[in-house]
C-alpha cells in the first residue's frame, strides 16, 4: 500500500480535473459522485497505509517520484515521506474531507456553481496532501500555497457578493504576509544545511547546540509562516472574515483541515523548536494569547459561524501552547480530536443555517431542537466534546495540553484553564440560544423549518460519534489508560522526546482534570443561568452595550485598528506614487524618451536626401575619418 | 562545389530556354533544380575540400549555402509573378541565378581574387535586377544610383585588395593570415588596404554610414527585387565579411576593431531610428535591414568561435522573417496600389491568415520570444558579452527596443484599425509557403540547437 501513496493525491487531482473540464456538463449527482469518491478512495489507501505502517518495524518510508528540480548545487527530488505523522494527517483529511463532500452534495444541491464548488474542493483536498505528504519543504510550501489558492476561491465562492470578496482577498493577502516568513525560512534552512529534505536538515539539526542562533531565527521564520495559516495574533483576522464562503467550506478548510498546516509544520520540524527555547517560549505565547483574546471576543458574537470562527481561532492558539510547551503529541491529538468536534459544529452550524433559510444570527433563532432533532443532539455532542467535558474527545487532548502547560509554568496553565471556561460559556451560550428558548425568528422561516436531508445528517452522525469517542486513543496513563497515539507518533517526535522529559505525578494530574471539570461545570452552570433560566437575549444592532461588552463585541476593534495602521497609510502610499512616480516621473521618462526618439528620427530622416552626390560626400569624408583615427 | 556547378548551369539553361523555346517550363525545372543543389550541396558536409587554393567547401560554406538555396527557394514560390511578364523572362530568370552563384562563391572563397568576382557576379545582376521594371522611374533611379555607389564601393575594395596584395605578396588568405602573424613588421600600406577593404564590405552590408543606397533602392527597385537583396545579398556579404576579417585579419584587429564598433553602434541607432518616421512599409522595412546589418556587425565584431553560429543562426532567422514580410508587403501594395501603413489598418478582419504570418515575422524581427529573431539577438548579445563589449550590447538593446516601436505600429494597424472591408485574393501557394514560414520561425525559435549546433 505504502507503494501506492502517489495515487493519495492523484485521485483528487483527477477529480478536479474531471469536474473543472466537464463538470459543466454533468448532471450534479455524478458531479457529486465523481468529487466525493475520487476522496474516498484516497481515504481507502491512506487507511491501507495507516495500517501497513503500524504493522511494520520501519517507520518512515520515503517515496522517490522524479527528480524535480536540479540546479547547481540544489537539488530538489519529487518524494513522498510516509511516516506516523503523516500518515495521520492523510486520514484526517481524507477520512472528514469525504464526510464533507457528502455533505456538500446536499448543502450545495440548489447552487448554480455546484460543479465549480467540488473541482475547488478536490482541488484543496490534493494541496493539502501534498502538503502533509512532501520530503522537503518545498513540496510543503507548493501545499501550502495551493491551500490558500483554493481557501482564496472557496471563501470568494459566491463572488458576485462584493463583500466576500473582499474577505478572501484579506485571507489571501494575510497568508502571503505569512508565507514570506516561511519563505525565508526556507531559504535559510538551504543555506544554512545546504538542503531542504526533511531527513537531512534534521539529521544535521540534531547534532547541533541548544539555542543556536540560525536555529531560532529559522524556527521563528517557520512559525511566521504557521501564524498566517493558522491564524495565530496577529496575522487571526482573515479566519472570521473566512466565513464568507459556504459552511461546508468553513468546516473543511478554516476548522478541520488547512488551518492546522502551521502545527503540522512545526510538529514536521519538531526538532528545530526542541532546540530553541527561546522560539519555543515565543510558540507558547502567542498560543496561549490568541487562545484567550479569541476566546474573549467569542463571547460577544451573535452570528453562529463567527461564534465558531473565533472559537475555532481559540482553539488553534492551544495546539500552539502545546507546541510551545513540547507537547508535539498533544498538539497532534488536539488537532485530530478538534477536526472531528469542529467539523460537526460547523457542518451542524450548516444544518441550521439551512433550516433556518440562511439566516446566521443566534438572536432570530430558538428553540430549534423541537425541529431539527438530529442536528440538535448531534451539535449538543460537539459542544460537550470543543468543552472537554468527560469522556469526550476534546477532554483527553485539552487535558493533555494544560498537564504540560501546568508543568511548563503555572501561568500558561491558568490562561489556558481560563480560556476554557470562556470557551464552554460561548459555546454553550450559543447552543441554548440556538436550540432552546422560544423561536424567535420570523414567521415565515418558523413555517419552513425543516431537518436536513439524509446526505447531510449522515456526515453528522458519523462525525458525533467520532468527537465522542475520539479522544479514546489517547487516554493519560493517569486513568489507567493507554496513549495509543503517543506510542505511534513515537518514532516522529523522537529526538526531541528525549530532550523534554515529563514528570508530573498522578495526583498532579487529577487534581488539573479535577479543576478543569470543575471550571467547565460551573460554565455551563452560568450559561444556562442566563439564557436559559433568564432567557436573555443578546442586545440588538443599535443599542447601546457597556463598556467592555462594547469592546470585545467590536472585536477590539482589531479589524479597525490594521485598517487604520497599514491599509489606509499603504494606500495612501500608493496614491502617491502613483500620481507622483508613475504618472509624472516614469510616465514622464517614457515619453520623454519616445518623443525624443521621433524626433530624431525626423532629423535624421532629411540626412537621406536622394542626393547622390551628398552621399558620396559623406562616404569619402567617413573613409578620411576612418584612415585618418585610425593610422595617424 | 557541386551547387556552383549546378547553379551556373541553371543559368546557361534559362539563357537557352528562350533560343529554343522552353519557357514556360522554365520555372518548375528551376524550382527542381534548386532542389537538387541544396541536396547535392549537403553531400560536401565535413568533406572540406580545397579547390585550387580558391575556394573552399568547409562548414561553413556549405552551411551559409544551404541558407541561402532555402531562402531562394522562399524566395521564387513568393516572386512568382516576376517570372511572369512576356518579355525578359529567361534573363530575370538567368540573372538571379547567376546572382545567387555570385553569392555561394563569397561565402566559399579563400582568395581575394575569388572574393572580388563573387561580389561582382553578385552585384551586377543585382544593379540590372533593381531596374527590372522599365517604365518605373524611380526602378530607373534605383538601378542607377545603386550602379554608381555600387561601383564606388568597387572601387575602394578593389584598391584595398590591391594594397593588401602589395604589402603580403600574395592573394590567398592563408597566406596573407602567415604573413599577418609572421611577426615580420609589415608595411604601412597593408593597413590602409584592409581598412579600405573593410569600407568596400561595409558598403555591400549597408552598414552606416555606407548605408545611404539602401533606402533609396530598396524602396525604388521592385518589391520582389528588394526581398532578394535584403536577404539573400545580405548574408552572402556578411558570410564574406565573417569570413575574411574573423580569420585572415583577425591579427590586425587592432586596426579595424574600433571602426567596427563605431560602424555597428551608428548602424543600429541611425537604422532603428530613422525607421521610425517611416510611413511607407517598404521604406521602413529598408531601414530595419540596416538595423539588422549592425545587430551582426556586433558578432564580427565578437570574432569568437561563437560568432560563427550566431552570424549563421541570425542570417536565417532574419532572411526568413524578411521573405514573409517583403512578401506579405508586396501582396498588399499590389492589391490596394498602396505600401504605407495605413494600407494594412484591419487587415486582421479581412485577412487573418496574412495578419497572422506578418505578425509572427514581425514579432521575430523585433526579437520577441519565442520566435527565431528573439535566440538570434539573444546568440549575438551573448558573443558580444562575451568578447567584452558590453557598451554595444547596451546599445544594441536599447536599439531593438526602439525596434519594437516601428514593427508593433504595423501589427497595430493590422489588429485595432478599421479596415476598408476589402479582401485581398492570395493565391493558394503563396498561403502555403507564408504559413510553412510561420511555422518555420517559430520552430526555429523553439529548437534553436539544430542550427546553432552547426558550426
């Protein structure tokens, strides 16, 4: 199976090709077929190596291809890397990819683009295997930016909105601030062990001092790179804006997959973060603090994917402290156990957004759980599990990331368990302000609420069940369980295991999922305090907040704040150069220079004069010219 | 060796044709015969043979050989109708033969005596060729101030070769080259000689500022006429050029190094330039010749083993390019009575098959890849970078920019200018060998090695 990893990313590429060249003339199902099956047989072989590779004692397989580029002393060859690490992403994507292209044939069944929409979407799926799946970082950074090409075409779906637009250029042009970062890190990776193969940077890596300099500035260039992508402070603001494009997109790309690119970069280079401290720390920071501050402004949202949006960002600010922190595995579980909730809650996010007849604000909604019951106890089941409650999936990989967080330093911990309990409190304030209370919409959406069809509740179901038992694979040796993830990334995080013991005794750990169950309950206990109990309804448009209700419900005012600082002086920049450089210096040269030229050649044209007589004139004076510089 | 034989009896054979009636034939047994020689002459590849110390079959002249039998052969399919007229037929016929023997005897000599005849036989036919149509006054200027400047230039070369042969002893240039390097001091009048040599060739290549016939004959002689001397005429005398001062006097480069450079520098500007004002096609393309005359000064200039290949590569690419657009120009001008731009406004709606092919060969003349004209420049800057003349090469570039100009003017008047609704009839040959032309100088653009290989 190893043998056949080629065809992992093969097959989508044939589906886009197929769908994009003929998709037109197609009848929707087949379309559908041809998008979601292209996905499925991907999945069938990426679990066909999953288990190859568990059973084998050689843990890392490189695939050659072809050479591809050879240039002096670059040489860069077309191979796959098939390693545990890898390996899991590939089910990841390929196993919640298919989930979502399932759903999308119900979600997009009365779109106009519904064949654009799935070339896009196998489209992704190859990028991001290739991705995942390349031996040297440029086959990554090829990944990558298809990634972001497509997550570019995916929020500009319906581009006849011009607002939406606007957001997937602002995705794009914040990756490409991002990818600059991770540009020069890779050239600096080049120069500094003269090649960009993961095998060999990290076998020259490992002999190399804690806290080298070229290694921190590479790391910290990397992670530039993983802050684009993975929407870390500062670079977050395009993720909310994302959800311009179509839910299923929103699962798929901006919660479950793509955005977690930046923690497989760096779990892919765990070595190099092991060896700087410094870059570490720097991780752990700004983990923890976009996992806080987006935590913060979640509280305040009223639109049911912004909700998730910023919790998705939040979310994503965890795996980061758990990289910093050197919990490369938990970061990995986090990313796993989070595809599987964030995915249901958005595809359930889709459900009641159909349901509703497009309508996306929690405040015209209530009460729905009568109506959509499958969608209601499926969302319930992510909500508990993005909440860590006990024995879901997200309590495993959250605890696993607070007991190293705990032990790297206690504030990190209690940022963390305080980002957790905000983040139960939105969550579930926003499930009780969706499924319980009285409706509040209009009239007319009450009349057509209506649960989805089978190809969309099929996808929730399967992905509910995952959330609650994903976390299964992970259990701490604490509870008595084994870390049967732990045990197969082993191998990936080797070299730097050995550099970052952990030693937190049992009682340590009960007392951490002790306090943060605690925390979670007394969450919950407030939110149903007060939207259930009260039934209070977030404040209107228009009238008047608090303070700081105010604040975070502007989101900081952020989006406002990098208007001001860098878009607007950029474009006034612009403007300047535009009328100052372009029109009148370089435009001025150029045709300064083309009048000249014209009218030179209008003098030098009367020199021809028709006159025999003159040209012989100049003849002979050129050859006394001639003779005369030359011999004298 | 075997196309001199062959082409000189062509030649007898168009004289004959008119005592014993076979005319009408005349032109498919030329067409034939051209056939053959090209093929016969590929027989003398690598054989190198010497002929009475004359005239040598090496490489190089079988290969600028070829160039030009191809050309000519181009060349007859598009002149067709100049072999059509009742009276002088079998001389038209008989002097462009004997022209083009003219021409393999310059790129295949290796005495001066043989250098001067091929120059003449060549140029003869050419002066009475420019004056082919009788009743045209300006074809009579053409042919008459083209005979007295030609004769001037003549002159001064066959001085040059006189004093050249006075101060070496000798008229073969292997010897002359012995006695360059001999180390013997030579005298003073060697020097004058080659300079004046050096003026007589600059003249047949119309190089600047020997270049002021050329406009006013290329644009009074016949269209077809022009096409010939712009291409073929033109490389013959630059493989001749090539050939004696990147060999014989490259020992006395100091001498005529500087010249050169000043010739190649003043070529290319005044050439592209000048072109610019141009309203006639024909005029304008006339200029663009010069400007093409001094792209190939620079790799005489580079005497390098490079400069062999590139002046090859460039010849063709420019001949070829040259053939579709004199050609495509003289379609037009017999159509609508007319050689100025405007005669070609929308020609893109009622004629997209000529638009086509006259833009391709206009993109390749400006050097835009990925046509020939584009590797051909690039091949030239590259030797004369390479010999260290990286003061030409800027001039040159900023030369071919202001080429561009004049060759877009056309191609905009073909594609955004409103035509006169009038199409224009072309006969079914002269599409298939535009289009083979087309392909050709693409092709030759995107495979450049099989030429540049050569040599």
């Amino acid at each position: 199976m190893i043998k056949l990893v080629w065809l992992v990313p093969l097959l989508p590429l044939i589906g886009f090709i197929i769908i994009g060249l003929f998709g037109k003339k197609l009848s929707k199902g087949i379309v559908g077929i041809i998008g979601s099956g292209a996905v499925l047989g991907a999945f069938a072989i990426a679990l066909g190596i999953f288990f190859e590779l568990k059973g084998s004692v050689q843990k890392e397989h490189t695939i050659d291809l072809f050479n591809w580029i050879s240039a002096g002393k670059l040489s860069i060859p077309f191979s796959f890397l098939i390693d545990p690490l890898s390996s899991l992403f590939l089910l990841i994507i390929t196993g919640i990819g298919f989930l979502i292209h399932v759903y999308s044939t119900g979600y997009m069944s009365h779109d106009e683009g519904f064949f654009r929409f799935f070339a896009y979407l196998n489209l992704f799926i190859f990028f991001m295997l290739l991705l995942v799946l390349g031996s040297n970082y440029l086959i990554m950074f090829v990944g990558w930016e298809g990634v972001g090409l497509c997550s570019y075409l995916l929020i500009g779906f319906w581009f006849k909105n011009t607002a939406y637009n606007n957001a997937a250029k602002k995705a794009f042009i914040m990756n490409r601030v991002g990818d600059l970062g991770f540009l020069l890190g890779i050239i600096l990776i080049f120069v500094t062990f003269g090649s960009i193969g993961y095998h060999d940077v990290f076998e020259q890596a490992k002999n190399m001092a804690s806290g080298n300099a070229t290694l921190t500035a590479i790391a910290l260039l990397l992670f530039v790179g993983a802050m684009g992508k993975s929407a870390q402070l500062p670079l977050y603001t395009w993720l909310p804006d994302a959800m311009a494009g179509p839910t299923p997109v929103s699962a798929l790309i901006h919660a479950a997959t793509m955005v977690t690119a930046g923690i497989y970069m760096i779990a892919r280079s765990n070595i190099l973060y092991t060896l700087s401290p410094d870059a570490m720390n720097v991780v752990a920071i700004i983990g923890v603090c976009t996992a806080l501050f987006a935590a913060t402004i979640g509280l305040a949202q009223n639109d049911i994917k912004k909700v998730l949006a910023y919790s998705t960002v939040s979310q994503l600010g965890y795996m980061f402290l758990a990289l910093g922190v050197g919990a490369y595995t938990g970061a990995v579980f986090h990313v796993m156990t989070h595809a599987f909730f964030k995915a249901l809650l958005f595809l359930g996010a889709g459900s009641v957004i159909h349901a509703m007849s497009g309508e996306q604000d929690i405040r015209k909604m209530g009460g729905l759980k009568k109506y959509i019951s499958t969608t209601h106890i499926t969302f319930l089941l992510g909500t508990l599990a993005i909440a860590g409650c006990f024995p879901f999936s997200g309590f495993f990989s959250k605890d696993e990331i607070l007991a190293h967080a705990w032990e790297h330093n206690k504030l990190l911990w209690f940022l963390g368990i305080l980002g957790a309990a905000m983040t139960t409190f939105y969550m579930f304030r926003l499930y009780f302000l969706t499924f319980h209370g009285k409706f509040r919409g209009t009239h007319e959406q009450e009349h057509h609420l209506h649960e989805s069809p089978k190809s969309m509740t099929i996808p929730l179901i399967v992905l509910a069940i995952l959330s609650v038992v994903g976390g299964l694979i992970g259990i701490p040796e604490a509870l008595h369980g084994t870390h049967y993830l732990e045990e197969f990334l082993s191998p990936v995080f080797e070299s730097s295991s050995f550099r970052l013991v952990h030693h937190l005794s049992h009682e340590t750990e009960y007392l951490l999922m002790g306090m943060a169950t605690l925390v979670m309950i007394v969450a919950i206990y407030f939110a149903h305090s007060i939207y259930v109990k009260k039934n209070t309804v977030p404040a209107a448009e228009g009238e008047e907040l608090q303070p700081l209700h105010k604040l975070v419900y502007n989101k900081y005012w952020i989006d406002e704040l990098y208007e001001s600082l860098i878009t607007k002086p950029l474009n006034l920049i612009s403007e300047a150069f535009y009328k100052l450089v372009d029109n009148q210096i370089v435009d001025g040269i150029v045709n300064g220079v083309g009048s000249l030229i014209t009218w030179l050649s209008s003098v030098l044209r009367l020199a021809q004069t028709g006159n025999i007589g003159f040209y012989v004139f100049v003849m002979v004076i050129s050859i006394v010219l001639i003779l005369f510089t030359q011999l004298f | 060796m075997k196309a001199l034989i062959l082409l000189s009896s062509l030649g007898v054979i168009a004289l004959l044709a008119e005592i014993f009636s076979f005319k009408k034939l005349l032109y498919p047994i030329v067409l034939l015969g051209l056939i053959t020689t090209f093929v016969l002459n590929m027989f003398d590849w690598d054989t190198n043979k010497l002929y009475f110390k004359m005239m040598q079959f090496d490489n190089y002249a079988v290969a600028f050989t070829a160039v030009i039998l191809v050309v000519a052969f181009l060349w007859f399919i598009m002149a067709e109708g100049f072999f059509k007229e009742e009276s002088n037929l079998t001389d038209h016929f008989a002097l462009v033969l004997f022209a083009l023997v003219g021409a393999v005897m310059m790129v295949s000599y290796t005495n001066m005596a043989m250098l001067f005849l091929g120059i003449e036989i060549l140029s003869i036919p050419m002066y009475i060729l420019a004056g082919s149509n009788k009743t045209d006054v300006s074809s009579n200027e053409a042919a008459f101030k083209y005979l007295i400047m030609g004769a001037f230039a003549t002159g001064f070369l066959l001085f040059g070769i006189a004093l050249v042969y006075g101060a070496t002893g000798s008229f073969d240039l292997s010897e002359i080259a012995a006695a360059v390097s001999g180390g013997t001091a030579l005298s003073s009048i060697f020097y004058v000689g080659v300079l004046l040599m050096l003026v007589g060739m600059a003249f047949k290549v119309s190089a600047a500022p020997f270049h002021f016939w050329a406009p006013d004959v290329y644009q009074g002689a016949p269209t077809v006429v022009t096409a010939f001397m712009a291409t073929i005429v033109k490389t013959a005398a630059f493989a001749a050029f090539l050939r004696l001062f990147s060999t014989t006097f490259s020992g006395v480069s100091e001498t005529w190094m500087q010249t050169v450079w000043v010739m190649a520098a003043l070529t290319l500007l005044v050439g592209n330039i000048t072109a610019v004002m141009q309203t006639s096609t024909k005029r304008m393309l006339a200029y663009s010749s010069v400007a093409h005359a001094g792209y190939m000064l620079l790799a005489l200039l580079a005497a390098n083993n490079y400069s062999n290949s590139a002046i090859l590569y460039y010849a063709s690419a420019y001949s070829i390019g040259s053939i579709a657009t004199f050609a495509i120009v003289n379609i037009i001008s017999d159509a609508k009575n007319s050689d100025g731009v405007d005669a070609f406004n929308g020609l893109s709606k009622t004629n997209p098959m000529l638009a086509i092919v006259m833009t391709i060969a206009l993109l390749s003349l400006a050097g835009i890849p990925p046509t020939a004209g584009f590797f051909a420049k690039y091949f030239i800057f590259t030797s004369a970078f390479m010999a260290g003349n990286i003061g030409l090469v800027l001039i040159a570039i900023i030369a071919s920019l202001i080429g561009v100009y004049y060759y877009f003017r056309l191609i905009i008047a073909m594609y955004f200018k409103e035509s006169d609704g009038q199409t224009i009839a072309v006969e079914s040959n002269h599409k298939i060998v535009l289009v083979i032309i087309a392909i050709a100088i693409v092709a030759l653009g995107l495979f450049p090695d099989y030429i540049i290989g050569l040599l």
